[in-house]
C-alpha cells in the first residue's frame, strides 16, 4: 500500500445536502447558484453560470464561443450537446497554405460559425425549465459592469498589443488607452445590449402568447437571423470574412449519448473525437490502477507511467481524431481493450519517449500525418482561453460544461460586445491531417467536459481550462480521488505535471519534445530520477495557472451530501449549501 497522502487543500471542501455549483469565476458560481435558489434545475443554472463566465471571463470565454456541455439527468442518461460551430462554407483551406505561409492567422478568417447561444439555448430546450430571459439577468447586470480579478488583469495586459490592433477590441479592453487593474469596473455596454436584446425577443413572443419552446427559439433567432447576425455578417462582407448568413442561420448543436468507459469501477463518460474527449479514455486504459497505487502517489513510478500513457493517447489524437462527419476516427478500436494492451506494452518503465510515440494501427486504420513546429526551452503554454462550471441539483440532475474562446485574436462585432468563434485556431493546413481545414467542418476541441458516476453511488461533473493540459489534469485529480481516497477539494489542490511533448492544439501547433513540467511541491528528487528517465524536467511555480483550474461537485447518492472542489489555481469558487 503506497504511503499515507498528506493534505494539501488551502480552503475546506464545500459539503451540503441540496443543490451545489463550482465554477472557473465566483460571479458565475453566484449567477448559478441564484438560478437553484430560484427553482430552477441544473440546466438551467449551469446555463445562467455559463453565459456569465463569457462576461466576467471575457478574456478567455466569448458569449459568442464555443460551449460544449455534457447533462446526465436524474433517469441516467448522459448526454452530450456539442457547442461547437463548423468553417463557414465559403472557407478556402487552400488560401492558408498560399496567402498565409501555412498558418491559420489572428483575425476574422480564423471565425467559425459561433456555437454557444445555440448550445446554451438548446440546453434549456430539451433539459431545462425556465425561459431564457430569467437565466441570463445575472450575465447582462455583470456586463454593466464588474470589478476586474487579477488573472484577468494580467491577461489582458499580457495580450495588450493584440487587443490594440482593432479599434472595437482596444475600446473595450482597454479602457482610456490602458489595460484596466485589478478593483477597477470593467464595463461592456454592448455587450449586455446584445444579452437584453436576445431576451426582449423572447419576452416580445412570450407576450403574443407564445410557448416556452416559442420564446427560446425566438431568443435564438434574434442571434442567429436577426439583428446581432446582421451586424456580424455585414462586418464579415466589410472586413473580407467567409462568415454568411446561412452557415449562421442553419446551425445547430448536435445532442448526442455520452462515450463511457469503465475505470477502477466507475463510468467514465467524455465527449466524442470532435474534441480531445477521448483522450481520457485511452490513457485511463493504459493505467494499472493496483500498480499505481503500489507504486505511491507523484512518486517517480507514478508520475512516468502517468505521463507516458498521456504521450501514447496524444499521439493518436494527433493521428486520428477530427470531425467524425468527415473523418472515419476509429474510436471503437481506440477504445478496444486488445489494442489498449498492445500500446501499454510500449511503456518502458525505465526510459521515456523522447518525443511523442508513433501513433497506432487499430483494426488496421491508418493514421494522418503528424504536423509540429518542435521549439527548444520551456513552453509558455496557449492563451488563457477557457473557463468550466459544474452544477447539481436537489433533483440529482448534473451538468458539466466548458465553455470558451478568447477576445484577443480576432475582433469585437462593433456594436455587439461579441468575438465570433475564433476556434478556426485548432486546425491544421497539413494536407491529409485529421483536422485539416474544410468548410463545414469542425476544428479538433480542446474542451471537454466530462461525468463520473458509479450507479447507484455517486455522480460526478468535472473540468478544467488549460487547452491541452485539460485531459491531463483531469485525469491527476480523477486519479487523486479513486486511487487514493482524497476529497474533490483536496484533489485539485494536490500538485501536477503535465507534458508537452506532441503538437500543440493551437496554431502554429508546436510541441516540445520530452518537456515535462512540474509544480514545485512535486519532491526535487522525484523531478531528478525522472530526468535519469529521460524526461526534461522544468519546473513550474508551487501552483500555477497552467496546470489546470478543475472543478467538480461529488453527488453521494446514498448519503445524499454533495462535495465540491475549486481550484485556487485561478478564480474558482463553489457556492451551494
């Protein structure tokens, strides 16, 4: 049996018995938790947090991102609505191959069609029970104005001279000429316009004597045909973007079941090969929970086995994932426990890869080309470009959701507060790869939230921002709690590591051969025998930012308490009672 795990954890675990919310930002952990307190259900709370961390969040969450949530309903079925909007149609991939050196470059030609109010409004359609008006009272008054937290503030700083490139994206997020300091009112006038505006169409249809269906898909529409399209369309037609109005009027965020898999007696449930979902599955699948558990918690052994499955599910990411409406992904056979065997033996439990590995052959597929820029030294890691919140309700409803996208590399709508999908950031120009550019397309995610339950014991919404070290932390701290018993609070506290050795999801997708960086609690001499293995250790503040920022809420379903953890790694907070 390993040793003993002492505590990390700062803050206490949250516990209650009704309902629970953890979130990436207080205000939306507020905003959500006002929703249940008003009757409202997980739906429709995660849906109030959701829409208000792209406003308290505005740096790394656009309202007019991505949104992919996951909702397992209290009958037990898991569902997946998939928030993530294609290439507009008129898309030329060979035009980034030609005109842009190969890259897919900062501004409009990186939009995809924006998918979160349609997610979000499809999640209250099918799951929820309040109107659109009500959820996002919290979103509009936090526009008019919030005091900026200091992860925001030294974001936005950071990324000054992007933002100073458009006039629209500087007036708002740099106020009278300079990024605003933490205390200071952050302010987005347009923005909360553009929110009042979707629930006054809503209201308008709901006063004719409309339905709650009627008055959801009026509120949609006011985004999608109606006045915010044409001012995103007119910009697109003025500013040479491909977004048209049918690609934002046909759009429609796909519901589908759940992937699960088992692991140490849980179901695992992830999104599909659409975004890095997977990848959890095909790590977890390589782990031998007895040998890890023997081998002791961040010890050497651990800490190895862990990251060298992560570097063999990577590198069939890179090979196989992509929008499965036009790639073949094999997932079955990525997922078949014959070929997780087959990878595991690839493991040397005394050397690491020095890059990563080859990707494989399930049932004789064929991988795509791999396509990296290898750089030397410590990666600085992807912008600061996605928030999380987790929800559970006193019906044993629980949602888990990830919405995204960033402000600082394509411009604000003027007029609408709005940074349309620049998602196009996660695809590749590689002729043949996967995740190839094509109109219609979906790019290659990298959120994706996931569930955990074991019926009739607990259920589990968790996530986690990062970019592609969000498999990767989830996957420490879903190990911190069924390996060795810690409480959710404690488990995202505990240090991680994470590596980058594949090509990194955005553009220009370098990747750092062997790099492997570790939070400085992690024990030196841990960090020296696994550079004896060959990994190349940097070292990472206590706690950092970039390790992750999980949040997740444990529903007992015996007891009837609910647990919840927030990572003090950035603004998160868990709110319920």
């Amino acid at each position: 049996m390993p040793d003993p795990i002492e505590p990390y954890a700062q803050r206490p675990a949250l516990r209650g018995t009704r309902h629970m919310v953890s979130a990436g930002h207080y205000g939306a952990a507020h905003a959500a938790f006002a929703v249940l307190e008003a009757g409202g259900n997980a739906v429709d709370a995660a849906v109030a947090g959701g829409i208000a961390l792209g406003v308290v969040q505005p740096d790394i969450v656009n309202v007019a991102g991505v949104a992919p949530i996951m909702i397992r309903m209290a009958n037990g079925a898991v569902w997946t609505i998939a928030g993530l909007g294609p290439w507009p149609r008129a898309t030329d991939p060979e035009h980034f191959l030609k005109a842009c050196g190969g890259t897919i470059p900062d501004g409009l030609l990186r939009t995809v069609v924006p998918a979160a109010p349609d997610a979000w409004i499809t999640a209250l359609a099918r799951f929820g029970t309040m109107p659109f008006s009500e959820v996002v009272q919290a979103a509009i008054r936090f526009a008019e104005g919030f005091p900026v937290h200091p992860l925001m503030a030294d974001t936005i700083a950071g990324y000054a001279e992007k933002y100073a490139r458009w006039p629209s994206n500087a007036a708002i997020f740099l106020p009278g000429g300079r990024p605003p300091r933490v205390g200071e009112i952050f302010v987005q006038s347009d923005l909360a316009r553009t929110l009042r505006h979707m629930a006054d169409e809503e209201r308008a249809t709901l006063a004719r004597g409309g339905d709650r269906a009627a008055g959801l898909e009026a509120a949609r529409a006011a985004f999608y045909v109606g006045d915010i399209a044409q001012a995103i369309l007119r910009h697109h037609r003025e500013e040479g973007g491909w977004l048209a109005a049918e690609d934002l009027a046909e759009y429609r965020s796909p519901v589908a079941r759940a992937v699960t898999r088992r692991f140490a007696g849980v179901d695992v449930h992830t999104c599909g090969a659409w975004c890095q979902g997977p990848v959890l599955h095909q790590a977890l699948a390589l782990l031998d929970a007895s040998a890890l558990r023997a081998a002791g918690h961040n010890s050497p052994d651990y800490l190895h086995a862990v990251i060298e499955a992560l570097k063999l599910a990577f590198a069939d990411r890179e090979g196989f994932y992509g929008d499965p409406d036009f790639v073949d992904v094999p997932l079955d056979a990525l997922l078949d426990p014959g070929y997780a065997a087959e990878r595991a033996r690839m493991i040397d439990p005394a050397r690491a890869w020095p890059d990563m590995p080859p990707p494989g052959r399930p049932a004789g597929a064929r991988p795509g080309p791999a396509a990296a820029l290898s750089l030397p030294g410590v990666p600085s890691g992807p912008p600061r470009d996605t928030s999380y919140i987790s929800v559970v309700d006193r019906w044993g409803n629980a949602v888990s959701a990830t919405p995204s996208d960033v402000s600082s590399d394509t411009p604000v709508i003027p007029g609408t507060g709005l940074c349309p999908s620049s998602r196009g950031s996660q695809s590749f120009v590689t002729p043949g790869h996967p995740s190839r550019v094509a109109p219609g397309k979906r790019p290659r995610l990298t959120p994706n939230p996931i569930m955990i339950e074991r019926p009739g014991e607990f259920v589990m919404p968790l996530g986690t921002p990062g970019g592609d070290v969000q498999s990767q932390a989830m996957l420490q701290v879903l190990l911190n709690m069924l390996l060795f018993g810690m409480d959710p609070q404690d488990a995202v506290e505990h240090p991680r590591a994470a590596t980058y050795s594949f090509p990194d999801s955005f553009e220009p997708h370098v990747s750092y051969p062997g790099r492997l960086c570790l939070e400085g609690r992690i024990d030196r001499a841990t960090g020296e025998a696994l550079e004896a293995r060959g990994h190349q250790v940097a070292w990472w503040p206590d706690r950092i930012w970039r390790a992750g920022a999980v949040c997740l809420v444990q529903a007992d379903q015996r007891s009837g308490i609910l647990t919840a953890g927030a990572d003090p790694r950035r603004a998160s907070y868990a709110v319920g009672w």
